[in-house]
C-alpha cells in the first residue's frame, strides 16, 4: 500500500503548528481506519485530540467518536479545542483503556466500527516540567499518566533494591547497562534520593559508556522509557485493551495500533497474529480443544513513517503502525 503526500505538513491544524502533538501517521490512519458518516469510532488515546479530530472530520455528518485518555489534562485539552465543534458527536471520558470492556458500553458505545490505540505519551507530557516524562524537560519524576494512580517512578526510584531496579530497567527498557545503573542509584541515594528528571539523566549519563558524541539518543532513554512502563504498568494494560477492543468491534470494524518501541510493537504483533488464526492448541495436539476461531484479518504488513512526515516530525521515527478488521466469528 503506498500513501501520497507528507499529511502531517499540508493538514497541520493551528494548535499543531504552535507547539503541540503532532498525530503521527495520520493519513495512514484514516485511511485503514476508514471511518464513515454515521459510525461509532473510539479514540483510545485522546492525547492532543489530533487523530480524533480528523476520524471526526471524516465521519460528518453524524459519525461520533468516544475517546479516551487516563490523563485528565489530555481530557481538559481536548474539551477545550474540540467540544463546541462537534457538540455531542465527541465523547470523552477520563479513563485507561485496561477499563474499555466497562467504559465504552457504559459511555453509549457497546459495539463500534473503529478504535485506535496511538500508544505512549504525547509531545505535551514529555514537555511538562511538573511530569517528569521528558529527560530534557526536567521536573519531579512522576511519570504516572494519571497522577491518582499507582505510585510516582520516584518512589520507584528510592524503594526498590538493586536487583529489583536492574531487572525493571533489563525487562521494560531492555538496558544493557542494567545493572551498573541500578547499583549506582542505590549508591546516590545514600546521600540524597533521586528526586527529579535532571538527577536521573544526569547519573546515568554520568556512568553510561560511549563516546557522547556518536549517541542517537540520551543515554538515559532506556531507562526512562523502562520507568513509564512499570509506573503505568503499561504492557498489562495494552493486552487487556486490545483483547477487549476486538471484543467491541462490529464485524467489519477496523482496529489501527501505533506502538513506539519493540515491547508494545511485539505485544500488538503477537495478539493479532493469534487472532487472525483462532486456534491456539499447541502443534502436538491433533484436534483443536482451544474452540477459538479467527477474529481479525490482517489489513497490511506493518507500516512506517516516510521521509516526509520523519523530517516534519521526529516523534514518528520510532512508530509502527498495525492494522486489522474484525471478521464475523
Ligand atoms: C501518543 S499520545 C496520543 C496522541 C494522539 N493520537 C494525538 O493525535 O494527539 C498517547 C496518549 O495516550 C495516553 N495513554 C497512554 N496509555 C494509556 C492507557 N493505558 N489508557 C488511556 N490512555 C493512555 C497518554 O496519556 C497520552 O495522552
């Protein structure tokens, strides 16, 4: 499938060219979404509401979108931006889409024929100062997407042991330097704890190897990353929400899932791969006892973003997009 024209340059929305999220794929998106007047479609991710407002776009006159963030201020944004737009075909709830089986029935979406998941965070966190998200950004390491929830990745950061910090930072940001990190954060914290973004991206930068000037990212991006995974438990959540998402979609419905690292994008390859063949008996077994049928049929190899949308936004470099439709089952 080939996709014309950098969309994310020529459709950029006013809000997008001050300073906000910019939607990564979003021609991509719309296109295997295929949203059409009349249908019910949920944004799992609200973020800045990028994606959502162009599936709401492309489904005028009457289609009507319920989308999601655990953020409140991605809710607030939203509302702000797009509400009186789209008056009552726009529905949000704050919520993790881990709750989707209860939340999108309860919201008047029972069964629908689009859902997207644009996993991660938004331009708009990483850029909080009171957040903790971004390396740069600087600020209190939070970096729970909703801040009533779970425990701050400090207290992560001051709690744990050595052995524990190491295999958080090997199994959710796949560091190879694990160990050493984890053995100097015990050590700093002696002295005084390991509070913000700036103590952290300092102390690993301060012990990582390398020459600094060949690195494509901070040296601190793995253990960041494996940070926002265990505060947010966030690889747990993207199993529950896409078992449920193929549970609401309509027959026909398309399911569209952008993942930004290897750890989501293996999650999301694995679980449309077992949908796509039902059965899930092991080889040895000579009739089927799973009684699972296929649900989903593949709608493209996994795509990623062009030269174009990679020089107008560099968030898009690390996306893989995945595509689905729901068959009767
Ligand atoms: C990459 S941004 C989405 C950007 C959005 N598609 C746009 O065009 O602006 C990801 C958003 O998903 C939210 N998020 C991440 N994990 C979530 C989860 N499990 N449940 C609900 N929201 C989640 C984050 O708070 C963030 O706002």
């Amino acid at each position: 499938m080939r996709f014309q024209g950098p969309f994310g340059i020529r459709n950029r929305t006013g809000d997008e060219m001050k300073e906000g999220h910019l939607p990564v794929l979003a021609e991509e998106v719309l296109t295997l979404l295929a949203p059409a007047s009349g249908s019910l479609q949920i944004d799992t991710t609200l973020g800045g509401g990028g994606h959502t407002e162009r599936i709401l776009g492309a489904t005028d006159p009457d289609g009507r979108l319920l989308g999601l963030d655990a953020d409140g201020a991605a809710i607030a944004r939203v509302r702000d931006r797009l509400a009186a737009r789209f008056g009552d075909r726009l529905v949000l709830r704050q919520a993790n889409f881990r709750e989707l089986a209860s939340v999108a029935p309860a919201a008047g979406f029972p069964a629908v024929d689009g859902m997207l998941f644009d996993l991660g965070l938004s331009s708009f966190q990483l850029a909080d100062t009171g957040r903790g998200f971004g390396i740069r950004a600087g600020g209190p390491l939070d970096m729970r997407f909703d801040p009533n929830v779970g425990v701050p990745a400090s207290e992560l950061l001051a709690t744990l042991d050595a052995r524990e910090l190491a295999a958080l930072f090997r199994r959710y940001g796949e560091e190879p330097q694990a160990g050493r990190i984890a053995r100097a954060i015990v050590e700093a914290r002696r002295t005084a704890p390991v509070e913000t973004s700036e103590d952290l991206a300092e102390l690993v930068e301060r012990i990582a190897s390398g020459a600094p000037g060949r690195r494509r990212i901070h040296p601190a991006t793995r253990v960041f990353q494996a940070l926002r995974i265990a505060v947010n438990a966030e690889l747990d959540a993207l199993a529950i929400g896409l078992a449920s998402a193929v549970d609401l979609l309509r027959p026909g419905g398309r399911l569209v899932v952008l993942s930004y690292h290897s750890l989501e994008d293996r999650i999301v390859k694995r679980f449309l791969d077992a949908e796509r063949k039902g059965c899930i008996c092991p080889p040895s077994v000579p009739v089927c006892v799973c009684g699972r049928t296929p649900r989903l049929r593949l709608l493209t190899r996994s795509l990623t973003a062009g030269p174009a949308e990679l020089a107008a936004n560099p968030r898009a470099r690390s996306a893989r997009l995945r595509a689905a439709e729901r068959i009767a089952a």
